[in-house]
C-alpha cells in the first residue's frame, strides 16, 4: 500500500550533495572566514547530531554489547612513548616537491592521480564516452590532473592498471622512480617532481613553560590503551581475552589534503585494543557471525595485479585461511554490521587486505573495511592484528612488564642445573670481578653447566668471563645442583586486534550513500539517513507561528522527549511544504503537522520523508506509532496499517 | 523502615580517596610507565563512564532541553584567530623563576601558597590546633610551602588575609612587589625568585608540511562558536535569542600543576554561547528559575577584602542588580540546578563574583560556579558576559559582518540630505581626484550638506579635500536634495553570555563529595554517585562462577539492558562480601545477587549501596523496581515497599 520510490532516477551528483551539506552546516571548512586551511573541518549542528547518534549505535554495538573497557587518554603525549612506538621513525608518507614552485605534493597520490587521468583521457581519445558525472567532477577540479585525450598502447595501458592496483604496496624510492619512468610531472604546473622524501605526520609541540618536554598530537589513540594495560587487565580481574575501547580525537599533518572529510588533519576515531592469548586466537562468539557474508578481496590478488572481489562466509574465509583466525574473521563480521546498521549500503562495502609493504610497522595482517564512493574505493575501518609488537616495544623500554600471568592448571615440571653462590666466599676471593664471574655462570646453558659441576667435583674449574679475563673457582665459591622446578604460572605477552574507526569518513560515505533527488525534481535533494542515525528523528510543523497552536506544539514535543524520541518543532514563517523539504535535507524521516484539525479533533497527520506519504490519526497514537518506528520495532508498511491515509484538503507537498 | 547511614563518623581523608581512585582506575597519571607528565591524566573504565554520564546529563539538560545548536569544531587553530581574539597577547599567567635552580613557579600560587602557610605557622605558634586532616595534607606536600611555626603580628595577619582576598586582582609587576616586600621565596629551595614574566598558555604547533602555518591548540572551544556565528545564525532561521554549544577538548600549557584534576593540561570542556540582543537580555524562562536560590560572593565584597557570601533568590538578585541580567541570572540558576542534579552538595556550592582586573580580557562580567573542595573553593564553571567583543573583533578583522538583520516592525523613517553625483562629468573634470572629492563630499555632516547645497543653488562651491587640496565643485557635478529615508532593517552585533565547565573539575569534587567510610570499617570506602551519574547502575552477582547460574545471568543482564539498565556481571572468584566491598568503591548503587534459591525459584535479592538494606523478590519485580529507582521515578524507601525485606540464611555482607 506504501508509495514506491524511485531514489536513482537521477545519477549522483556530487556538486548537488555538497552544496546541501553546505547550506545546511552539515559541516564547513574550518576558520573559512579566515581563509580556511586545508584539512580542517568544523561539524554544523545536524553533521554533530548525526555524528553523535553514530557514536551512540558505536557504544552500543561495541562497548556495551561486548562489555568491552572505556578509555578516555590524552591526546598530547610526550616524545618518548612515540620513539618507543616507532611512530617517530616510520609514521611517515612520501612527498615530492615541485622543483620550481617548492610545492609540497604527497608522491603516491600524484602517481595515482597522473595515470588515471592518462587512462582517462586514453578512452577519451578511441572514443569511449566517459560518463557525464565524471566530466562535472573533471571540471570542478580544474587544478587536478589534467585528462589530455591521447591514445596510449595497450601495453602501456596494461602496465598503468598493475601500478596502479599495486600503488599502496610502493616504496619512496620505487615511487620517484616511476616519476622518472614515466615522466610523471606536477599538474598544476607541469614542472618536474625532486626525489620522495620521508615527511612525518605527527603534529609536534612542547609540554611546560621552559619547553622541556617535546611532545607530539597523537595520531591514534591506541598507545593510550597500551600504556594502561597493566591497570585494564587487573580491572578485568587478571583475565584475558578482553577489549579497550576509545573514542577521541587524533591528528595527522597530511601533506596536501584535497578530499573533503575523506582525508583531514583533525579527526575522531573509535578504537579498540583485544588483548588476547597468542597461543589461541579462537573467539567464544564466532558461531554468532559465522554466517555474515561480507566481500574481500584478499592480498595475493592485489599482489598479481588484480582487484576481483570474491563474497564469502566468514565461517568458511576462516576455516580456509582467507582471514587468519577467529578474532579477526568475528570483528569484521561486527564492523560489517556496524556499518550496515548506520546505513551504509552493503553494495558499497568490501574489506580489502593489505599488501606486506603497505602494512603500518606495527601489524602483521590487516583487513581494511572499504567504502565505496565518488572518490573510488575509501577506508574507513581498519582491522590490524598488531600481535605482540607495541606491548613488548615498551616493556622493553620501560622495564614495567605489560604481561598477563597466568595460573596453569597444571604446573609445569622441569629439572635443571640449579647454581647456588656463597657470596661471601666469592665477594672476598674475587672483589670487584664478582659481579663479572656470576654473570658468566648464569648465562651458561645446561650442558656448560654439567661440564662445570664435574670439573668442580674434581676440586676446580676455570671459566673465561665475557671480557676475556680466567677466574679459578673451587666448591667453597659455588655448588652445582640439579634441581626440580614447578612452575604455575605462564607469562606472556597478549597479541592485539585492532579495528579503528574513521568516523569522519564513515559519515561522509553515508551522506554519500543516503543522497538523491525526487523523480519529479532534480532540485529537490533528499538525505535518506536511517532513523538509528538521522539528527532530528521528527519534525513538528505548525500550520503557522500563530500562538493557538502553541499547546499542542508543546504538548507533542514533550511527550515525544518523554518517549526518548528527538524532535524540532520548525515554526519558520515560510509554508509547509518549504519545510518539509528543508528537512528532507536535513535527513530527518519523520514529520507531523499540526493544524485547525488538530486543535479542534486532537489529531495529527504523519508524513514519511521518502515516499512523502501521508497518514492521519489522534495525537497520542501518531505519536505512539513515531515512536516505534523510529525505535525500529515497526515499519512504515505496518504504520499505514495502524493510521489511515490522509486526504484532506490541506495537501501540504 | 530504611537504615539510617552516618556518612560523617570519620572525617574525610583525601589519601583514602586518592588510593580508591587509583586503585579502580577512575583515572591515573597519564604515561605513569614513562614516568609520567605533569597535568595530563588518563581515564580509566569508571573514570570514563563517569564522565560519559556527565555528559550525558549536561547534553539533557541543556542542550536537548534548551534546544541549543550542537558544534564539533576543531581543535588545531590557525595563529590569526588567537592573535584577533586577543589570546595571543593576553591569554597568559605570570610565572617567576628560582634565582639559582631556574624552576618556574606559578607567581599567585607562591604567594598563595607561602602566605597561607606562614598563616597556618602563626595560628600553630600561638597554639591553636590545626584539624587533624590538616597536618596529614601537609606531611603529604612536603615539597610545598612549609609552615614554620611563627606567630606574626595581627597587623600582619590582616595584610596577608586581606592579600589572599585579592588574590586574583593583582596584577605581574604588583605580584612581584609582594615577593619583595614580604620575601617569598621558593619554599622548595628557600631561593629568591625573579621578577614575574608572562607565560602565554597556549601550546603551539605548525599546519602543514613546510610549516608555512603557525598554529595553537585552542585553551577553549568558544572561537570555534564565534567563527561560525553566520551559519548558526541561518541555521536558526535568522532569529536571536539561541545558543550554540560545544562539548570537546581543550590545551592549558598550565606553568607548574600540581593539583591533580583540579588543574590540568588537557581537559574536556562543555561550553555555550547564548547570543542576545544589547538592548533586551530579558529571557523568556527566567520566570522559571526566579525562585531558585543560591550563594553569592559578590565583586564589592571582595573588594574590600572580605568574603562573606549572600543566600539569595535569583530574581532577587537580579531584580537588586547583584547580577546584571536576566540571561546571566538564568544561566545562574540552570548551572546550579545541573550541579545539584549531578550530586554537587548544594552546601558546598556559591557563585563568586570576578573583580574587575581578574577577568579574562573579552569579559564584561563573570560569575564562576565554585565548588568547595579539600584545596578550598575551585572555579568549575564560569558564567561570563562577553559582550559583542569576540564577534567585533574577528568582524573588524576579516570583514565577514558577524552580525544580525532583524526586520524592524515600524521602519525608522528619517529625512535627510542626500548627495547625487553626475559620474561623468565628476571624471572629466577632476580625474584622479574625483574619489578624493567624493570621499570628502560623503563624510559631511548634515550641516556642512546643507551649507554645501546653498553655496551650489548660487552657482558653486569650493570644499578642501582629506589631504589639503582645494576644488571647485558646480550643480553639473552634483545635486544636494532632502529626501526621507526608511529604515526597515535593524543591524547588530550579538552579545553573547557565556556559561563554560570544566568537566574534569565538575568530576574530581564530585568524587569528593560523594566518598565516605563505612561506620564500622574506615578501610571500607563507599562512592554514594548518585544513579544518574554512577558509572555502572547495578552489579549482577551471581553465587560462584558456577555454570548452572550461566542462564540467569545472561537472562538478568539482557532484561536490564533492553530497560536501557547499564549492568555489570562481576563473577569472580572471590566471595559475595568482596565483590560488593569492590563495587562500593565504584559507586553502583545497586546489587543482585542470584544464587540456589534463584535457580529454584526465580527469586533475587536486590541490595542498595549506601544502607547495605537487602530486599528480595520474584527476577521480574526486582528488575521493575531497580529500573525506577535507577530512572529516579521511585526512591528506596518506596522501593522497600515494594519489596520485602531479605533475611535468608545466606547473608552476604
């Protein structure tokens, strides 16, 4: 009985899309009447709400659900933990600088941006149309790499598609010599490109009034969850596995950021750390997803140069090895929901592995979740198996071992050679070498040490220290004994999975995937946004500003906040279709318009944003019905059963 | 029928509290492993519900309740914007250093500091006992000021209260003349210190690859508001009043803290920006608040030295003129009530008035929320009227007019007379001066016009120019005619009263106020976090980790979280009495307990924090009722009515 809508009537324009994000203060570039700097973005009261709402499904889907432990670190971290981290010496891209204008370029974006303008402008030239879309966006940005229409040979084409399905893999080196190769020049400017150089992302500052302390913006939070293992893992009582779980913000100084909220120099992320046994990396709750089918693409097609995509269960990608093990394959099961439940389109989403040199220096396997959009293939999520490497980095550097210990239930037997000193023997025949000649023995293995007790059986035994020096030890120095050790405990360093949110990208991606226009009117743009996630979830409009409506203007509002349900009342001074297309822009699903009828009938019409349909029914059940449907426990086909269709003469669209 | 607690039989005892904190993980110095930096603090799991839950209370109360337009702005700043709003010059405290180590000290702390404890030496030589709590603060600083037990002469004791008093009015080089005239030196070194300098508290970083871009961290979220008004203001239709709000982080390069929250680097703020017109800052819900009553210290009071607080009601003070307006009034009143409704004790609350060189430099009046702690009374919310000099100065700066339009009801109409230029022959005639001419013609004042216009009616007219010059100007060149003008558009800049928090601080003394000693065991510490705010609503506590309690635990919890009950299960191996021991230092207000005679017949007890009282019912009545209790519809005394009292054999406590 619902009207059906058709939502791609019209092909996506992205210029549509943007100027609504706009004129609605979805979001803005930061300090605009300044000028604006590049990667900086300030959130408008719906991009915040929407946001906001994303974050809330985030702690419900993951933290809550999954009784993981919330963190809240602080960003600015001194020096030393990022030496240690490596962050300091690896957290780096490429950049190439023009070499007549001194711009700054991030190397593998003009790379990309160069050969696929070529292969652009290749199928421009044997006559293969591109699709008009793409001409608009070729237009926009004039300062792009320009797409000459010139015919290249198939082997040339061949050899453009294999770099770039390899790009991520490249070094700096490998990168400039492709530059040389393939005569790869600045766009802006035709000139030529210098050698790649290593640029480090990390904002820097100082900490204190004398600058002592230099410190650095984190570019991720996940050294603030492993600093703190030792205080998480007693508050999870000792026990492994278990998750930390952050949301904050992180910077990174990109180099030339150009893709609106896809690449930003500020940003929030949602983190977890799962710390979990190395030697059993199964999950107690993998039976729950094993069926979830999601698209992967895995590494070895990427390192043959290919991009095919294959869907699976990921049960089966783990039992045959695709994904390396259960915790891996449960999370991105979970991320797939995630994102499925914000409203991402599950069309648009795959979950691509990387290759060996594009991993961070700290992962051993990482599977991106990828979203598409105008832009191509974007990540959003990264899952990284970080194993034990940033636990152990700073135990080693801070001797605070961040270990779990473990009672075996059953102790573990072993016999061994056990050395036992009389130091006061030894200090007195050997002084100041005592220290020297101890290590020396200590660090034998076994079969030294038999050697040893049977020379010292005989009365005496010389051992050369590690500087070289001859020291004569008797039995009144040291006996040597083989002994039976129990040991009850395990110790040992949790290996980590990592999924890591870009919530910026996320909500851009949704915007994109939500957007288009009504079939009748290409002016007309709508923001399918779910009720889960919408900044306003009803509009209540007023017939007029006029004060007799204020009542019931108050009472919906307040029973529907009573209900847990978010409206706006919106009694601009403009008619009610304006505003209901004013809010299709802003996302929000529901509408409810109160009128002469309501005050004289106690009635109410609800209007749904996509089909623009219209139902009618007393105050408290249209409020009733809202209520549900944004909880999600009705749909709207069940709510035009509840209410009956409104055909009054106050059509309002 | 309810148990009647003493909270007070032991004094309170900040060391207790401060290993409780730790030892839960509410939060802990950040980089502890790395040794730690002054200033930062990290969150642990109830730490960062804690503050989540604040959070979500101030969202309610008043941005939801409000209706106020939510920001999320950034934290990274480009230099212009602090250098226009003042925070580049004057955003700064005055530090001394050592004569000989060079440590930086805070120069009003050392004064503070010194004087206090040269006070609390006087009271001890004349033989007044300090409170007991007292000494232990100190052995506890031994590093601060000490308090050699010298008694002073009154005259003495009067200067430095009446110093202390005025404390934050003093001004660098005044407080560098305290130092000399009473000789404070470092109480760590017992050195000199030098004459105070400005240390600006911003910290600094650069945007960008080549650092072309100087920029700071923002020390507040409100540019981020300021910079955005215009898209604010259309986003609202237009319309003054309304109010945009921020919660996020902010960066204090604060000189030396030492105060644990109460004084940090980093922190998480919530921040409003209330936009009114100058000519009526009435509000439309004072009426709502005028009955409300709270403490007041106001500047004259202060200004004389003294500190006596006011009850009053805050339509009275307003209506007397202690607080200048009706908007700053109600903001007054909303922050009070949100701190009671957070578990603030309203006896340790007032609202302290700034002295006119206290305040920040955008500030016309300010009353901070201050919350009396162990350390005395802390600002943790400020109220300032900043007046329209934020959007004056980036107006002025970057010609983007912050400013509103308002349609008047009745134009302004105005007859004057008005100058009309034949271009043409003004061009021909005097060429590259005719812009001169103009500009000196146009910024005549109506008499000059009118003289103007009767030299022109005999035939001409000589004017001399900006710079001197003479000219003579005929009717061809221009005509002079009365005209009436109306005015239909009213333009103004907004003033802006601004209610800021510190949520960290909001936290800390809430911490304070809400722990206690059990009566009968001071080691037995109790957080009594009121259901609202406490981070986890209610322990499930099953009788051993036995798993034939597996299907109760996991039904209890599910039910609690569809009632939207945050719970936790803590099945340790430790006996019930422990784990409620654990959770009463963790703040969950209630517990339930499932054992044998659950699994039998579906019964639990249900056990409240603060009395210990134990109650029992079927599982469904026990999650009705603490669902209301935790949703504050009933209290513990209805819940008991509810309820029967539990006396079962297996008595838990």
């Amino acid at each position: 009985m619902t009207t059906q809508v058709n939502k791609s009537v019209h092909p996506f324009d992205k210029a549509r899309l943007e100027a609504l994000l706009n004129r609605r203060f979805f979001y803005a570039p930061a300090f605009e009447i300044y000028g604006g700097v590049a990667g900086l973005y300030d959130y408008g009261p719906p991009g915040s709400s929407l946001q906001a709402n994303i974050i809330d499904q985030w702690r419900k889907h993951f933290i809550v659900e999954e009784g993981m432990l919330e963190l809240d670190t602080t960003i600015m971290t001194p020096a030393p933990v990022f030496e240690t981290s490596g962050h300091v010496a690896r957290f780096a891209d490429w950049m190439v600088k023009d070499s007549k204008t001194g711009d700054v370029l991030r190397a593998d974006h003009l790379v990309k941006n160069v050969l696929e303008a070529r292969l652009a402008g290749n199928l421009e030239a044997r006559g293969v149309t591109a699709a008009p879309q793409d001409e608009k966006d070729k237009k926009k940005k004039k300062k792009g790499a320009k797409a000459a229409a010139v015919a290249l040979e198939d082997g040339i084409v061949k050899e453009y598609e294999t770099i770039l399905a390899q790009l991520d893999n490249f070094s700096g080196p490998q990168l400039g010599e492709l530059c040389r190769i393939h005569n790869i020049r600045n766009p802006d400017t035709d000139n030529e490109v210098g050698e790649p150089q290593q640029f480090n992302l990390m904002f820097t500052s100082s900490i204190g009034p004398t600058g002592q302390h230099p410190g650095y913006l984190r570019p991720e939070t996940a050294q603030g969850h492993f600093l703190n293992f030792s205080r998480l893992l007693e508050y999870n009582n000792g026990r492994v596995p278990f998750a930390s779980a952050q949301i904050g913000r992180s910077f990174r100084n990109e180099i030339s950021p150009r893709a609106g909220l896809l690449r930003v120099r500020e940003f929030t992320m949602a983190e977890i750390e799962h710390y979990v046994d190395p030697e059993d990396k199964n999950h107690g709750k993998f039976n729950e997803v094993r069926d979830v089918e999601i698209v992967l693409l895995d590494r070895h097609v990427q390192e043959a140069g290919g991009s095919e995509t294959k869907k699976m269960k990921v049960g089966d990608a783990v039992d045959q090895g695709v994904i390396a093990n259960q915790t891996l394959g449960y999370f991105v099961a979970r991320i797939y929901q995630f994102l499925i439940k914000v409203g991402i389109n599950p069309e648009r989403l795959r979950f691509r592995q990387h290759m060996a040199n594009e991993m961070a220096h700290y992962a051993t396997d990482c599977w991106d979740a990828e979203i598409h959009n105008s832009t191509g293939w974007t990540e959003c999520v990264g899952c990284a198996d970080r194993a034990a490497y940033d636990l152990s980095v700073h135990t080693a550097k801070t001797g605070h071992p961040l270990i779990v210990r473990q009672a075996l239930k059953e102790p573990i037997v072993t016999e061994k050679e056990a050395v036992e000193w009389n130091r006061k023997n030894l200090g007195k025949t050997f002084k100041q070498d005592a220290g020297s000649i101890q290590k020396t023995v200590e660090s034998m293995d076994e079969a030294a040490l038999v050697k040893l007790k049977s020379q010292l059986a005989q009365g005496s035994a010389v051992i050369t220290s590690m500087d070289g020096k001859e020291f004569q030890l008797t039995p009144d120095i040291l006996t040597i004994e083989r002994k039976v050790f129990k040991q009850s405990i395990r110790e040992f360093t949790p290996n980590v999975i990592e999924p890591s949110f870009g919530l910026g990208r996320i909500l851009y991606t949704l915007l994109e995937h939500s957007f288009w226009s009504r079939e009748q009117d290409v002016e007309r743009g709508v923001l399918s946004l779910p009720p889960l996630v919408a900044p306003t979830k009803v509009l209540i409009v007023p017939l007029s500003a006029r004060s007799e409506f204020d009542p019931l203007v108050l009472e919906v509002s307040t029973k529907l906040r009573r209900a847990g349900v978010f409206s706006r009342v919106d009694d601009s001074n403009t008619s009610i279709g304006k505003r209901y297309a004013r809010n299709d822009e802003l996302g929000t699903p529901y509408g409810v318009t109160i009128d002469f009828a309501s005050v004289q009938n106690r009635t109410m019409t609800l209007r749904e944003r996509d089909t623009m349909d219209q139902r009618i029914g007393s105050i408290d059940d249209v409020i009733a019905t809202v209520t549900e449907l944004v909880n999600g426990t009705i749909d709207w086909t069940e709510a035009c059963q509840r209410l009956p269709v409104y055909d009054g003469v106050q059509a309002v669209d």
